[in-house]
C-alpha cells in the first residue's frame, strides 16, 4: 500500500478519478444491513437482495462478512465497491496484525473503515455510495459493540441496535419495538430476522426469505469467542418459525402499549 501510495497514488480505490457522467450511474446496490447487542455479544445480519434501478439485479447476494476473528461489517450502497472495501479492510487488518504481532483494537478497526469510506466520497458523490455496519467482540472491554457510519465517514457507536440501507426505516422501527438489553443470543438472532422481515414487508429492494429459493437472511453473530455465521440450517429454522407465525399474525409480534 504504501510503495502504491508513493508510486501511482492514482490507483488506490479513495483516490480514482472518475469521468464526469450526466445522472447517477446506474449499478447493483444492496440493502438491508441491521445488528443488535445482547449481553454475550453481539449480531449482525443482512438481506439478500441487490438492485439496480427497479429491477433486482441479484436474489443471493452476502452483504455482511468476517472483518477479522472478533468483528464483521455489513455493508450497504454499491455492491462493487462494497465487496472491494471489504476485502481491502480485512487485508489492512491482517496484515497489521502480522506487522504489529497483535491486532488492532476495535476502535482502531472501527477508525480504519470510516477513512476507507471518506476515501469514497469523490464515487459516493456521483451515487455509487457504500454505507456500512460495523460490529465486534471488544476483548478490552469485554462487551460486544456496533458502529454506524455516514456517506462522508462520520462515525457514531450505537447502543442497542442500529441499521443501515433502504430499508433501516422500516427495520429501526420494528427494532424500536421488539428490542430488550437483556436478550439471549437465540432472541437477538431472531430479532434481527424479524427486523428484515419487517423492513422488506415495507421497503421493495429489501428482499424478505425465499423459501421457495430456499434463500435466507445472513446471520452472524460475533462473541468472546469469535466470528460465527449461522448454518443455513440454522437461518432456515428461525425463518420457518417467524413465517408460520405470519401466517396468523401478517405484521408480526406485538409490542406491549404500556
């Protein structure tokens, strides 16, 4: 990186000059991105649907993936340079970790991406944005925690909950709701799953389980003991157990009023 950044600085992803183009180009974008605490850690998960436009441009897409043993991102905004971000940080990541002989804090994680995502912002400004989630196993602090972003690299922890892409409005609000600081990790992985299927109830390019497909939400849940992405069995048998529910109750559980 640094040979590449003395050398031909015009080929690192931040620093591309991209043509001038009438309109918003037009490329595969993925959404739904949520994630919640629970006392043993913490849960990140994703939707499977990527658009373009109006057309869904992929039913299976991954959108949230291992950023190193005790974290993971989720990423939302341009599919393309979403994966490329992703697979640099992990690179950045490890290779820190094999320079230093320790890796790097989750703050420092959690600082990396917001300047690999204000290295974006010449793209995001010409609509090809990636807003991610990040999430992770604090072994200082011994507690899991979540950070949201902006398009410009802004940084906020989140306490709870937190949710990003076309659907986080929908996906908040079911959170708002449904959310409790004292959830098993059972509870938070079906909250989570609840959450997008809320968001894709309302939102048309957040993409609700196929089981036709037998496409499911990703479901990773991060503790003391690692990075851990939940089986497809495991996914399906959440998934299955929320739709029978919906079949008697359409918009899911109901929150008590007082």
């Amino acid at each position: 990186m640094d040979f590449l950044g003395a050398q031909a600085p015009e080929l690192l992803p931040g620093n591309r000059v991209l043509p001038a183009v009438p309109g918003v180009m037009e490329a595969p974008h993925g959404t739904t991105i949520v994630a919640a605490s629970f006392p043993g850690g913490v849960v990140l998960a994703g939707d499977r649907r990527a658009t373009m436009g109006n057309v869904i441009a992929q039913r299976d897409m991954e959108k949230v993936f291992p950023a190193d043993e005790y974290s993971a991102v989720g990423m939302a905004g341009t599919a393309g340079l979403a994966v490329e971000m992703v697979k640099l940080f992990q690179l950045e990541l490890e290779h820190f970790e094999k320079v230093e002989g320790v890796p790097l804090s989750l703050e420092g994680k959690a600082n990396r991406l917001s300047t690999m995502i204000r290295g974006n912002l010449g793209m995001a400004m010409q609509g090809l944005a990636v807003v991610p989630l990040f999430a992770g196993w604090d072994v200082d602090r011994q507690k899991g925690r979540i950070f949201s972003y902006d398009v410009t690299g802004g940084r906020s922890e989140e306490h709870g909950f937190a949710v990003t892409g076309s659907g986080s409005v929908f996906a908040r609000g079911s959170l708002k709701k449904l959310f409790r600081p004292d959830l098993t990790e059972g509870q938070a992985t079906t909250l989570v799953v609840q959450a997008l299927y809320d968001a894709a109830d309302d939102d048309s390019a957040t993409g609700g389980p196929d089981l036709a497909r037998r496409i499911y939400p990703i479901v990773t849940v991060i503790t003391d003991e690692g990075f851990r992405k939940l089986t497809e069995a495991e996914s399906s048998e959440i998934v299955r157990a929320i739709h029978d529910r919906r079949l008697d109750e359409p918009d899911g559980p109901r929150a008590a009023l007082l």
